[in-house]
C-alpha cells in the first residue's frame, strides 16, 4: 500500500487519465455496446474515485504529490495535490460516479451515446485537471480543454435550438477564455512560471498596480464567465438545453466550479488575499458577486421552466463562493469553500430530480408539479430537501456555508454581506417554496392528463438512486458539520493549513 | 560600362520584359513564354556574373548553373504546355477564366 | 495564336508599365553595383581540377563538384516525363508527313541526317568531359533525330508507355543515385567518387543522362502528339 | 549511430522510393511503401540523432567541401523539419494508399501519381537539408514541379487551371529566387548560406538580391498579396496532395526564408522583418475572413493555410525586437502543429469530399453521424488551428505572445489572438455539422444505417487523418524534445547574446 502512496507524481497522473483513457475507448465503441461502455464508464468513475481517496490519503499521510511534465523554452505542466485541488478532485469524481449512474439510465436508448459518454469523460478530465494544475499555464490547458469538450454535450441534441445554445456558449466561453490566456500570458511574460505554492505568486511584486489590476480582471473576467457571474452569465439559462446529466454534472458542478475555484486560486495562489484584497480587485469582485446573487435569484423567480430556474438559482449560488472568495477573511474562505461542495451536492440532486420528472411524467414546467408529492414521494423529497438546503434552512448543507459566509462578512468588516444574504434567503425562498407547495399541497390533476412513461425497472432505480444519494449526503454533510470528516471541516482544514495559518499547535 | 554590364542590363531587362507579359498577356501560351525570356533573363545575368568575377577564366561556376536552369527550364515547359493542351481540350479555353478562385467549373 | 484581349483597362496597365518600370530600375541599379568582389571559384576549380575525372571546368562542376545539382536536375527531368505521362494518357503515334507529301529532299535526308546525327550526338557526349558538350547537348541531338524520323514518318517509334520507356527515362536518373548511393558506402560520402577510375564513373552516368535526355525530350514532342488528346 | 551521413540517406530514401514506383506492378505501392516510409523514419531518426549527439553539422557531398563542392547542412531546425516531413508524410501515404480516388484510377497512372509523391517528399528533404543556395533551387523547382503535376491530378478542368496557376506562379518565384543569387554570388563568390553571411556587405546587389530571394520565397509560403495560387490548388487537388502541399510545401518557404534571413540576411536592417510581420498579420485576417466565408470545406482549410502561414511571420519582427528564444520556439512548434494539424484537416475533408461526391459545407450535416470520425479528426486538428489546448497549437501561441509582451510589441500578441478567434468561428462552421441530427439518418439504437448515395469510408484513411490530429494535439504536451531540438544550432539575433534555455 505504501508502495501504492510513494508513487509520486504519477498518482495525480492516474487520476487525470482515469477517465481520458476510458473515454478515448468509449469513442470506438459501437452504439450497441452498452454493456461494454456502462462496464467502462462505471470502471473509470469507481477507479477514479479510488484514485482520489488515495490520493486523499497518502496527502494525510504526509506524502507529496508532484508531477512536472516540462514543455520546453520554459514552460511547465505541473499536475500537484494540495488539499484545496483535493477538494475539488473528490467532489468532481465522486457526483461523477453518481451522474453517470444517473446517465446510464437516463440516456437508455437513445442516439449517439458513445458520443456522449466520450465527451462526458473527458470533461470530468478536464475538471481533474483544473482541479490538480499546479500551475497557471496547466490551469489554462485544462480551462480551455473544459470548454471544448463541454461544446458537444450542449448540442447533443443535435435540435436547432441546441445548436444555438451551443453557439452561445462557444462564444461566451472561448471569449472568456482569450480573457484569461491574454492574462496569463501577461503575467507570466512579466514575472515568469506562476506557480501555485506555499506562497502566492505575487507575495512580494514591485509590478505596478495598474498592471496588476488590468492582469487580475482579465483573468477575473474569464474564470467570471464560467462562473456565470453577471454580466457574462447568459450562456448558462440557455445551455439547459443539454440532457439533464449534462445540466446535472456540467452546469451544477464541474463546469461552473472550475470558475469559481480558479477564482480562489486567483485570488489566493496568485495574488495572495493581501494583495487581492485591495478595494479595485477584491472589492469590487464581492460587488459584483453580491449583485449575481441578487439578480440571479430575482430571474430564477420570473421563469417558470424548472431547469431554466434551476439555472438562474445556479448563477445566484455560484456567487456564494465568489463573494466568500473575495471577502478574503478566514470564516468567509471557509464558507466559499463549503459551499463549493455543499452547492454541488444540492444543485446536482435538484437537476436529477427535474430530469427524472422530465423523463417520467414529461414534466417542465413547475405549475406541472401538481400532485408530484404523491406520485413521486421519494423523488420529491429528494427535490425538498435540498431546496431547503438551497434556500439555507438547518439542518441543510446549504445553512453551514450560508452560516459562515455571514461570519466570515461580518469578520471582515463588510456588514452589508448580512444584508446581501439575507435578501438571498428570502428570494431563494421565494422561488424554491411555490413548487414545493404545489407538489405537497395541491391536488394532482385527473389521471388522464398525465402519462406515466413505462420505463424498465433498472432505469426507474438509475433515475432515483443518485438523487437520494446526493440529497443525503446534502443533509449529512450539514447535520454532521462537525465532524472531521465533513466538507465544512475539510475547508477549515485548507484555509488553516493554506491560507490563514494558525499560530499555536494549530489543527 | 564594359561587355558584362551590358549582359547583366540585357539579362535584367529581358526579366523585367518577361514580367510585364506574365500579367499583361491573358494567353496561356503567351504566358508560358514569358517564363522563358524570364528564365534567359536569369541565364544572362548568371554568364555577365561569371565574366566579371576576377579571374584567370571566366568563372565555371555559374556556367554549369546555367545548364542546370536550361534544363529545369525545358522540364517546366513541358509540362506547363502540356497543361495548356490539355486546358484547351477539356475547356476550349486558352486563358484563366475570370472567377476560377472559388469554385468548380 | 490569338491574343485574347487584355483584362485590364489603360489605367491598369499604365500601372502594369509603372511598376515593371520600377522593378527594372530597382534590377538595374543592382547590375551597375559592383561591390568589392570576391574572386569567384574560378580559381579553385582549375587548382583541382586534375582531381576530378573532367578535364573541362564547366563539366568538373557538373559532374564533379556541383554533381548534386546535376544529379537532382536529372530528377527535374525525369518528373516532367512523369508529369507529361499522366498528363496524355497512355498510347500514342506522332503525326507523321502524310506519304503523299514526301519529296526526293525527304528521302536523302532521312537516309544522310540521322547517321550524322548519331555520330554527332555520341561525339559530344565523349568530348564533354574535355571540351564544351556533354550528356545534356548529346541527348538532345539524340532526340532530335528520333524526332527527325518521326516527323518524316519513317521508321517513327511508336512511344507508348510501356515498362521501356519508363527504363529509358528513369536509366539517367537510377544510374546516378545508384553511384551516389554505392559511393556513400564505399566512400563515406554522397556522390564522393573513389579516386581510381573517376573518369570512367562519369562516362557511366554521362551515358546515362544522355540516354534519359533523349527519351524525355524526344517524349516531350512525341507524346502529346497522341491522336486521343487532339480529338 | 552517429553519422552526418543520415542526412543524405534520408534524402535517397524516398528518391529511391520515387524510382521503385515507377514499376506499374499490382503490390508496388504496398511494397515500396512499406520499405520507404520506415525507411526514411530511421533516417530522419539517425539524424536527429546525430544532431543531439554532436551538434550542428554538415556532409560535404562529393568530400569537396564549401565552397567548392555543396555541404548537406544539418542544425535542429533542419532535422525538425525532416522530422515533421517523415510523420506527416508518412501518415498522409497510408491515407493515399486506401484512398478510393487514388485507387480508381488505372494501375499506370497510379505508379506515376506514387512516384511524383515520393519526388515530393524526397525534394522537401534534400531543400531541409541543403546548405548550398543554389542547390536550394534545384530543390525548390523539384518540389514545386512535382506538385503542380499531383495537383493536376484533381477532378475537372479547375484542378488543370490550378495547377498551372501554380507552375506559373511556382517557376516565377523560383526565377526571381535564382536571379537574387545571381546577384548573391556576383557579390560574394560563394553559395553556401554561412560563407554568405560571412562575406555579405550590404550595398545595392545585395539588397536587391535579399528583395529577389525574398519575393521568390515569399510566393512558395504564400505569404499574402502573393497567395493566390493557393487556394486554388490546394482546394481542387487529391486530399493527400493537398495534405502534403499545405502542412509542408508551403512551409519549406517559411523555412528559407528562416535560413536566410536568421541567416546571411540578417544584418539588413529590421525593417524587412517587420515588413514580413506585417504582411503576415494582413495574411492572418485575410486568409480567416476568406476561411469563414467559404462554401466548400477543402477552400475553407486552403485559405486557413493563408491564414496560418500569416503567423509564422511574426517571428521576423519578434526575433528582431529580441524576443528571440521565445519567438523561435513559438514560431517553429507552431509550424510543427499546424502541419501535422492542416494535414489532418484536409485528409479528413477528402474523406468526406470521396464518401459524399461534394463538400459543401451545407451537405455535409445531412449525414454527420456517417463522418462522424473524420469531424472529429478535423475537430481535434481545429484546436491547433484555433490555438487552444490541449494542442501544439496553443503553447505556440502561447510562447508567441510572450514574445510579444516580453519585447512591448502587444499588437503582434492581438494579431495573434485575433486571429485566434477567427479560426474559432470558421472551424466551428465545420465542427458544428458533426452535431446536427439529421433527416436522412433517422437515429436508431444500432446507430443510422449509411445513407443512400454515399461511399464508404477506407478505416485507413480515417486513421491517418486522426493519427495526424493526434500528433497535433500530441505535440502540446510532448513539446519539450522538438523545442529542444529546434535550440540546436539556432542563430543568433543580432546584438543579442543568447542564454540557452534550462
């Protein structure tokens, strides 16, 4: 086993190619392959996960994990397990075991699956990669190879409309993305390698500060743009278009988070919060994230297609971690970072939840909830529990992280964060509680209006098993807080061993 | 002004002459010739080049170019003729149609 | 041939004119440049000469010293005869004079030129490597009687692309890579000549050369002739 | 191993190839190919090899030595080249080899289209190796005569006019080429390019002499205004020649004018080089803008040609302003990947230009799901084109632009970046087909049947194009050895001492 933890830098390899290779293989796969590709698919999601857990492991064992591959003239891929990059590693690979599960059985019988399951795992690669890039350089790679392999599964569908959503998206996002490499590449063309260690990049710059606040934005702008932070946040809302695993893992999780988390690393690996803490970077960034909140949450309540809602609650509650990110305080890390995953766990359960309705009942719309409690109990409460915890209602996750970004505002002087959160709460309120009531308390419509698609047995369990997974897990990570092994007390963990050092014995 | 140079200006000459009727001239053939007094133009410079190099002879160096060009010379001939026959035979054309840029014919 | 009238109108051409004008001052002004000359190789050619196997400068740098030049040149040659096959297709007969129209003149001709012709040919081939000639000229004399009787219709080879042909095309081409490859193991260096026999070694690839010289041009007028590609 | 003569076998290698295909026999292809395309690998490897091993060096043919006799010169960026030469090459013969246009036609004519392809492959080789100005014209003329006559064996009457067009255009930039060094040599008595720049004082021949060489240069690597010839040709010829004639013909004039002018050139003046930027930066926006607007999927990649050349040509005035190191390397793994990715690019066009009989653009989705595999080859290759990763195209782009910020010049890094997104929109016109559900494949568990009308696709050539994109796509993370390499020997900018990178 040791053997297994001492293998340097070739583990964080392994888990980055755990899921390229099988889907490089799931490419050739014939469509009727589908016991080969669900073999492949689970194979990977399961090794990946074992993967990380060791990773996890041999990190706590005191291990580390470094691999450089170097490019030539300079340049390096730097793939490295520190515990933020872990975080999000076991997050993205885990909801991916449970989404591909989900998608197994969502996708049964339709069209161009080896496609899909191809692209699929070379995003959660991609999100791998963002997650383990020791480096700004590795980032950007992986960044990028997020926003091309996502482009298929947003036009899956192969419809006009998705066609046009994926267009959308091609542009917000491969504009982003010039934002971000024209930073980078002024950044490291001043200063040289930007290299995610111990200490931030740019710990002790004498660069000028307009240089530095041009570089932070530009960067800032494109991690906004998949962090879906107004004004760059239009590609999201249409990009539901994609199947609901897509919208599930993609837009919930993976795709979104590799904004959000490359906005941490920004502001704490490369800037350093001292730096980035300043009124024109920081400042302005938990402006901007406040007004995301609020806007989003305002056109979550003005649509009334589930998934469409569901997008706009994601835009809102991305900002969460952004506006803890930017804080810059210990407490307001550490609610950016909880939430990072208690967001996860919860929007992914919603999204399985509008999927399985979609799928079973051709539901859409949330007036269509009528009487859905009843038919569909377990589903719903699934769906309930985590737009409780969405909203921020103990015991939820989504209270824990909600708790300490209020801690972590009022810690750092920002009084109007409580304002800001509390207006949330009430318009989260205010568009997660009318579709709960309307499923719980109104009456189903006649049997003849609504259709029960007949689905085989072993797709009814695909569809239901992971979203009570996650919604578990949603109310466990929030009703065990305090234990060691919670999401809350691993980001506790990251921002005392990383960010705000402990002076004392320390965790 | 002594015999070279007024090889050299001849050769150059004949090169200027040959461009102006690879653009000017529309028909294939025409424009195929122009490649050649294009091509003498070269020649000719190249012998003034050997004659005026300081030297108990005239320099072989450029001479043996010479016949190499002649020879790469009568090869792009050739074959540039043969593509003008067979233009003519396939589309009764002898020069480059208008819009051939974008599209089949 | 008729002139297809020009595309451009006189504004056009006047700035056709100016700038060709242009270019030519430009070359002008280069030719009356005589910048502080270096001696050209003339020298050394003739200070080595005796250790090449010609005893003709211009033939030395051919064959000798510039002899990867000839060598690729016989190659430019060699690919316009491929290009001049796929172009015409595969069969075809030269027009020859219609015998209605052949004179006593015709008839000495033919019987007087083509012998001379050889003799001719083969006479440049050999004096090349002493004095002005050499493969290229002796091919060319070569396929100029072949054409010769051709066009007279007597004897007229039938050109057809037949594995000979190929043969007699590619022999100038094959002979000089299989020296400089022979060379390159025996000697270490491309197209280095062993010391003893040079001057054998390049009448081989000269007669090549000449053989494939003639082929290709002789090709070059006869096979476009075909009947297939006048119809 | 180690032998300077592995620069001159692996120019024999594929003129052998060329002469064995003469032979119009029913396995001549397979055999010659399965003997020359390894073959001229080991060569190429044996010259890299050597490379690594002993630096830059040259095998004076005939053992006379420059300047007197011609010198095979060998640095990293010649054996980069052969390198880049043996892979695409290579990969793009498997392709002819299945390709069902090739394979129609008669068995005679299918051994003369082989042995113009290996004349091709072996000028390319001996142009990357030669040291001998001259020389370099036999080599140039070689390739250029070579390919005008593939490119005639397109379909239809344009593919004659194109390929004429091309011999024309091809035979007056090799004159003018020729002309200059006349002029050269009147100046210097000499051709070998080092000797050149030892004994070049800058004076009226000899900058009408750099103009010459240069505008002859500048039309083989279609640099814009003298492009035209391009598209044409490279649009109608057979999918394998287009292949070869964009990822390397074109670069081989990229390539001299690298040799001369980071060579014997470079002493005059800065002026040209950013001049040559310019032009490229016009060649970027004019050949993406022509890119997007085409119909026909093999034109829309001959004007990305356009586009992608337009790029290396910032290397003039970075290299000039002492972005050296930086440029150098961008620049030259730039060519590497856009190759390897054009050649991909236009097997995977051809695929679907053979399988469907046309390539519009608008036809193509009608059976997506049958091309599915060759999208995806031009998809990956797209990435290069449009310079995001994971592709070689990208850390070239990358480098590029640090040059760019490192020497203050930030309107290079926006041609860079602009044309970046350019590319973005006119491979996404191409990309997007691959999802488009269509009518005529009505889906089904088992996949659509093959629609009616349409030939199947030889695996082989799927292969080859995908291979290619791989490579490509390869080369942005296995971009450390070829950088290495392309340092050997690299020259040095003027007033600039160069620190050798870690």
């Amino acid at each position: 086993m040791t053997a297994l933890l001492a293998t340097g830098g070739w583990l964080p390899v392994s888990v980055v190619l755990s899921s390229f290779l099988t889907g490089i293989f799931i490419f050739f796969l014939r469509e009727e392959d589908v016991l080969m590709r669900s073999l492949l698919n689970l194979g990977g999601a399961v090794l990946k996960v074992a993967l990380g857990i060791l990773l996890l492991w041999g990190v706590a064992q005191g291990f580390v994990y470094t691999f450089v591959l170097p490019l030539g003239a300079g340049l390096d891929l730097i793939l490295f397990a520190d515990p933020l990059a872990l975080q999000f590693v076991l997050l993205s690979a885990g909801l991916w075991l449970v989404t591909t599960v989900y998608a197994i059985a969502f996708l049964e019988g339709s069209p161009e699956r080896s496609r899909f399951f191809g692209y699929f795992s070379l995003c959660v690669t991609a999100s791998t990669g963002i997650a383990l890039a020791g480096n700004l350089l590795t980032f950007v790679i992986f960044y990028e190879f997020l926003t091309l392999a996502t482009y298929p599964l947003v036009v899956h569908h192969g419809t006009r409309e998705a066609l046009k959503a994926g267009r959308t998206y091609l542009i917000y996002t491969l504009g982003g993305g010039m934002l971000l490499f024209i930073g980078a590449v002024w950044l490291q063309g001043l200063i040289g390698p930007v290299v995610f260690g111990p200490v931030p990049a740019l710990a002790e710059t004498d660069l000028p500060r307009g240089v530095l606040i041009a570089i932070f934005w530009l960067i800032a702008g494109g991690l906004a743009v998949k962090a879906a932070m107004v004004p760059v946040h239009g590609w999201l809302p249409t990009a539901m278009v994609a199947p609901a695993p897509v919208s599930a893992l993609l837009h919930a999780v993976a795709v979104v988070k590799a904004g959000a988390f490359g906005l941490f690393r920004l502001v704490y690996d490369v800037y350093g919060i001292a730096l980035a803490g300043a009124p024109a970077m920081g400042g302005l960034l938990a402006m901007l994230a406040s007004v995301t909140i609020v806007y989003g949450s305002l056109r979550a309540i003005a649509e009334s297609d589930i998934k469409k809602r569901l997008a706009y609650s994601t835009v809102s509650q991305l900002s969460y971690i952004a506006l803890g990110t930017a804080l810059g305080g210990p407490l307001a890390a550490v609610g950016a970072l909880a939430h990072l995953v208690h967001q996860g766990l919860m929007k992914i359960t919603l999204f399985f939840c509008a999927g399985r309705l979609a799928e079973t009942y051709d539901i859409h719309n949330v007036h269509e909830l009528a009487g859905m409690g009843r038919r569909m109990p377990v589903t719903m409460t699934a769906f309930t529990v985590a737009a409780l915890g969405m909203i921020g209602l103990p015991p939820v996750a989504g209270f824990v992280s909600k708790w300490y970004l209020a801690l972590g505002g009022l810690q750092t002087g920002n009084d109007w964060v409580l304002a800001v959160l509390v207006l949330s709460s009430v318009l989260n309120a205010a568009y997660f509680l009318p579709p709960l009531y309307v499923a719980w308390f109104t009456a189903p419509p006649p049997e003849a209006r609504l259709q029960r698609r007949i689905l085989p047995g072993w797709v009814e369990w695909g569809l239901l098993v992971p979203p009570v997974i996650t919604a578990s897990l949603a109310l466990v990570a929030g009703l065990l807080a305090a234990l060691p092994i919670s999401p809350l007390a691993w980001a506790e963990l990251i921002v005392a061993l990383r960010y705000f050092p402990v002076t004392g014995d320390g965790p | 002004m002594d015999q070279a140079d007024i090889y050299i200006l001849a050769g150059m000459a004949l090169f200027a002459i040959a461009l102006h009727a690879l653009a000017a001239r529309r028909h294939l053939v025409r424009k195929v010739l122009a490649i050649n007094i294009l091509g003498g133009g070269c020649f000719l410079v190249l012998i003034a080049v050997a004659r005026r190099a300081p030297g108990p002879v005239a320099d072989p160096v450029p001479h043996a170019m010479v016949l190499t060009g002649i020879v790469v010379a009568v090869s792009v001939t050739a074959v540039a003729l043969i593509l003008v026959r067979r233009i003519r035979s396939a589309t009764g054309r002898t020069d480059f149609p208008e819009d051939n840029r974008d599209d089949r014919v | 041939m008729t002139e297809v009238a020009p595309k451009q109108g006189p504004g056009g051409r006047l700035v056709l004119a100016a700038l060709v004008m242009l270019v030519f001052a430009g070359l002008a002004w280069a030719a009356l440049d005589r910048p502080a000359a270096y001696p050209g190789l003339a020298s050394s050619v003739l200070d080595r000469l005796a250790d090449t196997g010609a005893a003709n400068p211009v033939t030395a740098v051919l064959l000798d010293f510039r002899a990867y030049d000839t060598f690729l040149e016989v190659g430019v040659l060699l690919i316009a005869a491929i290009g001049v096959l796929s172009l015409v297709g595969r069969e075809t007969r030269v027009a020859a004079l219609p015998p209605g129209d052949r004179t006593p003149v015709h008839g000495v001709l033919l019987r007087v030129l083509p012998p001379l012709m050889v003799v001719t040919g083969l006479w440049m081939l050999w004096a090349g490597t002493s004095q002005p000639g050499g493969a290229f000229q002796a091919g060319a004399v070569l396929a100029a009687t072949l054409i010769l009787l051709a066009l007279a219709g007597k004897d007229a080879p039938r050109l057809a692309d037949t594995i000979r042909l190929r043969a007699a095309l590619a022999i100038g081409f094959a002979g000089f890579l299989t020296a400089a490859l022979a060379f390159l193991m025996l000697q270490g260096g491309l197209l280095a000549y062993p010391a003893v026999g040079k001057t054998a070694w390049i009448v081989a690839i000269e007669v090549g050369i000449c053989l494939s010289t003639a082929a290709t041009l002789a090709l070059f007028y006869l096979l476009p002739g075909s009947p297939a590609d006048r119809a | 191993m180690v032998d300077t003569s592995w620069a001159a076998i692996a120019v024999a290698v594929p003129l052998l190839a060329a002469l064995a295909s003469l032979w119009p026999g029913r396995w001549t292809a397979v055999a010659v190919m399965a003997v020359a395309v390894p073959g001229a690998l080991l060569a190429t490897l044996g010259v890299v090899w050597t490379v690594y091993e002993i630096g830059v060096y040259r095998h004076p043919v005939g053992g006379w030595g420059a300047p007197l006799g011609i010198d095979l010169y060998v640095d990293g960026l010649a054996a980069a080249f052969l390198a880049l030469l043996a892979v695409v090459a290579g990969l793009a013969s498997l392709h002819v080899l299945a390709d069902p246009d090739v394979k129609a036609m008669p068995r005679r004519r299918q051994s003369l289209f082989w042995s113009l392809w290996y004349w091709v492959w072996g000028a390319l080789a001996a142009m990357f190796v030669s040291g001998d100005a001259f020389n370099i014209y036999v080599t140039l003329e070689l390739a250029t005569l070579a390919g005008v006559i593939l490119v005639s064996f397109g379909h239809g009457a344009v593919a004659l006019f194109a390929s004429l067009r091309y011999l024309l255009i091809g035979t007056l930039g090799a004159l003018s080429y020729v002309l200059g060094v006349a002029l050269l040599y009147g100046a210097t008595g000499t051709l070998d390019l080092v000797l050149l720049g030892e004994r070049l004082v800058p004076g009226p021949a000899v900058v009408v002499a750099a103009a010459l060489v240069t505008v002859g240069l500048a039309i083989k690597a279609a640099l814009v205004p003298l492009h035209i010839w391009l598209p044409p040709a490279h649009g109608s010829a057979p999918a394998g020649v287009s292949a070869i004639l964009s990822a390397l013909v074109v670069k081989a004039g990229f390539y001299l004018l690298v040799r001369y002018w980071l060579g014997p050139f470079v002493s005059l003046g800065d002026g040209v080089a950013t001049a040559l930027g310019i032009l490229g930066a016009v060649g970027v926006l004019w050949g993406s803008l022509n890119a997007i607007r085409q119909e026909r999927l093999k034109l829309l990649v001959a004007y990305s040609t356009v586009a992608q050349v337009g790029y290396l040509f910032l290397l003039f005035p970075l290299a000039a302003a002492g972005g050296h190191v930086m440029a150098w390397s961008g620049a030259h793994l730039l060519v590497l990947s856009h190759a390897t990715a054009k050649a991909a690019a236009f097997l995977a066009a051809g695929n679907i230009l053979t399988s469907q009989g046309t390539d519009h653009l608008s036809e193509i989705g009608r059976a997506s799901h049958h091309h599915r595999l060759s999208l995806l080859a031009f998809g990956l290759a797209g990435a290069t084109l449009m310079g995001l990763p994971p592709s070689g195209g990208f850390l070239a782009k990358w480098l590029m632009v640090t040059a760019a910020v490192e020497t203050g010049q930030w309107w290079w890094a926006a041609v860079l970046i602009i044309g970046g997104k350019l590319a973005a929109i006119y491979v996404y016109r191409v990309v997007r087909l691959g999802f488009v559900t269509s009518p005529m494949e009505p889906p089904g568990a088992a996949g659509p049947p093959r629609p009616p009308g349409l030939l199947p696709v030889p695996m082989l050539t799927i292969l080859a194009a995908l291979g290619l994109a791989v490579v490509s796509v390869g080369l942005g993370f296995a971009s450390a050895p070829p950088l290495r390499l392309l340092q050997i020997g690299m020259p040095a900018a003027p007033g600039i001492a160069l620190e050798p990178l870690p």
